[in-house]
C-alpha cells in the first residue's frame, strides 16, 4: 500500500481494536521508540526489569528492538557480537547484531510488529472476529503468534513440517492453531498455498504476508539499519569503512537493513545469502536445504533487488557442523586452543543456524574482495542455538559423539578455507534477472500488478516512498494511543 492508502478504514473495527488495548493496558510503541529505546520513559524503562521477556506481557512490545540488556532487564547497549578473526580465518573484522534477546528469541517478532501495528491502527483489522495467519519458514509465525497473544487475537501458524521440533512445541504451547505444510523451508509456494486455502474457506482469516508487507522491511530499514549504524560509529576507528552488509534472503525484510546502510555508506556492498542446496538468486535454482528459516524458489516482493550487489551461497551442512564446533564441549576446547577467550566462547551459543550461514557468507565477501583490517562487515544473528537443541541430539545420533578432531577439521574445512566458490557479483542485468523472477510468483500466482513490478525497478522513488511511509504510522500509532488512554 502506498503513503495515501493508509487511512482509516473501518471504523468499527478500530474502535474494537483501541477497546481490546484499554481492557489489556496495551499502549503500542513507535517505530521511532524501538530505534531509539534508550529514550523511552523511565517508567517503562523499570518495569521492563521485572518482566521476562517471554512472558505475555504489553510493556513486552517495548522489547521489540536491539537493546534489551539480558543482566538486568532493562534498556541497555545494542546487543553485538564481533566473530575474532581466530574463527574467521580473515582480516576483515565481522560483528553480527543478536536477535537471541528479543521476545521469543528471535528478531522476527520485529518484522511482525512491523506488519501488524499498521493494520491496527487503521481499522482494516478486527480482532473480535479476524485469525491472525502468519505464514512463516520458522521464526515469523513465532514473533506473529506472540503479538497476537498479547492482544488475544487468535492466530494461526503456517510453516513447514521440517522446521525444527523446538518451534512446533513453543507453538503448542501458546495455543496457536498450527498447519504444518510439506516440505522444508525452501517449500514456500506451499505455504501460500494453504493460506489461499483458508481464506477461501473463510474470511475470518487475515493473512499477514511477510513476504509482501513491506512493514516488515520497514521495520529493518528504520530500526535494525539504524542499529548497525550506531555499532559501526561505536567500533570504528579513523582508517575503518563499513564495506558489507550480508543477510539471508528469506522473506527480504531483514535485507532491508542494507537499503539504509547504502544510503549511509554508498560503497558498501550488500549481499544476499542463500543456501547451496536451493539455488533460487545464484543460478535462479530449486531443491530443498536445511539452513532453517530462509524460505527460497521465489523473489520476495518487498526485496529491492536492484540494491543487491552480491549473491552467495553456502553449502547446508557447514552451518551444521559449525553449529555442533559452537557448542559442543570438544568444539569450544578446540576453540580455546586458537586463543579465543572465554567471554567469546559463551557467546556463540547465540548463532543459531542462519546466523552461523550469514558468517560463513561474510567470511566469502571478504575473501572475494581480498578486504583487509579497515573493512568492517555487518550481519544478523537472527536467532540461538536455543532453536536447535534437538538438531544438536539428532547430529550426535548420526555422525557420532563430537571430538576434538572432529572440531579441528570442521574448523578447518567450514571456517578457515570456506571458499569464494558459488558467489556471484550482480551486473546491471543480473539484478534485472533476478527482479524478472517476481512476475512469475507475485503477478501470475499472487495477483499483483506488472505496472507495480516495473516501478519497483524503473521508479526512483518507488522504495523512498516505501521506506518513508514509517512516518505516517508513527502518527497514526499516536493517535491511537491517545484514544486509547482517554
């Protein structure tokens, strides 16, 4: 929806909707208070200390953002990490934002803030009477489920059956309605699929398409783009460049980030990452991978391809293996023999899959632009190990118990030689390749418009206007809170 189609649509439902947020003392945060959430009342600011971050909660949407101290509770310091380059095997330095300490776990929960608060603030959402659908490779319909609690909103969860038990058991637990589609998270059409189902079954349902709502870019470009601007001026010093940005493709709202960096850092590259196993950007490929939570075989329609300067991708099982150096006891005392420090050590339990893909990315861009100390590259930890303990168990039951050897050589092999091969460096015409591949989903399939198509590439104010839009939701979100607290 473009600036002026976000008005106020029904009025029943939002006065239904500012009803629910009195009865529950729901006040919802700005975009500009999760990019700035040192600046929110003190009082917010205290009562956060005492409630977990899981907990269903409202003060917990204030929680949605980059800073949540996990010591004391509070707002505290952008949550980073820098990978030494004892693991990377690179002079590049590497530091990846921490999704573990958002609610759920994971920073998703941001893009469906991001979704969400639009729709609700405009009265085009009812929640007496719509299901909330999150259709989702993972971590999405966790973060949708999650706000949808806090409003009781039913929700309903659509998302692969191969995604890690972990996730189908928090689920549960919330008492969300679940469909477990076939196939693995590159199986994305079949997710669409089953919301077509629902809604033709039912307008109770209300899809919230992460992949084509570009809240959830906006909430990347504004609040996440804007963290790692902050890391980088924390961390630099008078010789350093910011010279990469690397995020997995999946639903391209995380991606989003590198839109506002570019605006920021002009030379720097930003890079798409995907895996080996599911070629879709690299060499417009299929197949099924493992490297959980990034969906592939399509073009997301919210992705600005023609600001992508890199595609790689990586091989499914080195986030695997890495997974198992990163946190089994052999893996860390092989570690600890390279000299990395024990504060390190604890901390890279905080790479889940993904995350640990998105190093291994960062670790190609480097090597293929031979960067050097001055070049300093930005990525996503999107979520923990904590997400992966039953992939850890069934790893052991199939390769056997982890050793010290066995740490050496997926060091070796994963890490210190991870190769530049399958990468590729995007021309004019191979980003207008890659952006030709959202007609086939989004126009023949989805029911968008070519004209819209063509001013996502042609328009030069196509993704200004996109990105700008967060302005009038502040306002909005404003006017709601007021009508709220009277």
């Amino acid at each position: 929806m473009s600036k002026w189609e976000w008005k106020i649509e029904n009025q029943d439902f939002l006065q239904k909707t500012i009803q629910r947020c009195k009865e529950k003392n729901i006040v919802l945060p700005k975009f500009k208070e999760l990019r700035e959430p040192e600046n929110l009342p003190d009082e917010i600011k205290e009562k956060l200390k005492a409630i977990d971050k899981d907990e269903i909660h409202p003060l917990n949407l204030f929680r949605i953002n980059w800073q949540n101290d996990p010591v004391s509770g509070g707002i505290g310091e952008i949550n980073f990490i820098e990978i030494p380059r004892e693991i990377t095997g690179v002079k590049a330095r590497i530091f990846g934002l921490v999704g573990k300490f958002f609610p759920t776990g994971a920073h998703k929960v941001g893009a469906t803030y991001g979704v969400l608060v639009p729709y609700l603030v405009t009265g085009k959402f009812n929640p007496e009477y719509h299901k909330a659908v999150w259709p989702s490779t993972g971590n999405y319909c966790r973060g949708g489920a999650f706000n949808s609690a806090l409003l009781s909103v039913h929700s309903v969860a659509i998302l692969p059956e191969e995604m890690s038990k972990e996730r189908f058991e928090w689920l549960r637990n919330l008492g969300s309605e679940i469909y477990a589609t076939p196939g693995c998270e590159s199986n994305v059409k079949e997710i669409y699929d089953k919301c077509h189902e629902l809604e033709n079954t039912s307008d109770e349902y209300f899809v919230f398409n992460q992949f084509d709502q570009f809240g959830n870019s906006c909430f990347h470009y504004y609040v996440t783009g804007s963290a790692i601007e902050k890391v980088f001026n924390k961390v630099k010093d008078n010789n350093s460049r910011l010279s990469g940005f690397v995020s997995a493709t999946g639903s391209a709202g995380t991606i989003g980030a590198g839109d506002y960096l570019k605006e920021k850092f002009p030379q720097m590259k930003i890079v798409a990452s995907e895996a080996l196993q599911c070629p879709t950007l690299l060499m417009n490929g299929f197949g099924g991978h493992r490297i959980e939570g990034i969906g592939d075989k399509h073009v997301p329609w919210i992705h600005n391809v023609k600001n992508t300067d890199v595609v790689t991708a990586i091989n499914d099982e080195d986030p695997l293996r890495v997974l198992r150096l990163f946190n089994e006891e052999a893996g860390l005392k092989f570690l600890s023999s390279l000299g990395i420090d024990n504060n390190t050590l604890e901390k890279l339990s905080w790479l889940g899959i993904s995350s640990i893909s998105n190093v291994l990315s960062s670790i190609k861009l480097a090597k293929w632009f031979e960067m050097n100390e001055n070049d300093l590259i930005f990525t996503i930890f999107t979520d923990s190990v904590d997400m992966y303990r039953s992939r850890l168990k069934e790893m052991n039951e199939n390769w056997g118990d982890y050793s010290t050897k066995q740490a050496e050589i997926d060091w070796n092999v994963c890490l210190k030689n991870q190769s530049i091969d399958y990468m590729k460096e995007l021309t004019y015409y191979d980003k207008k390749t890659i952006h030709n591949l959202k007609y086939f989903t989004w126009v023949e399939q989805q029911g968008k418009s070519v004209d819209e198509l063509n001013a996502q590439w042609y328009d030069e104010n196509y993704w200004k206007e996109k990105y700008s839009t967060v302005e009038l939701w502040d306002e909005l979100i404003e006017e709601f809170n007021e009508k709220v607290k009277k």
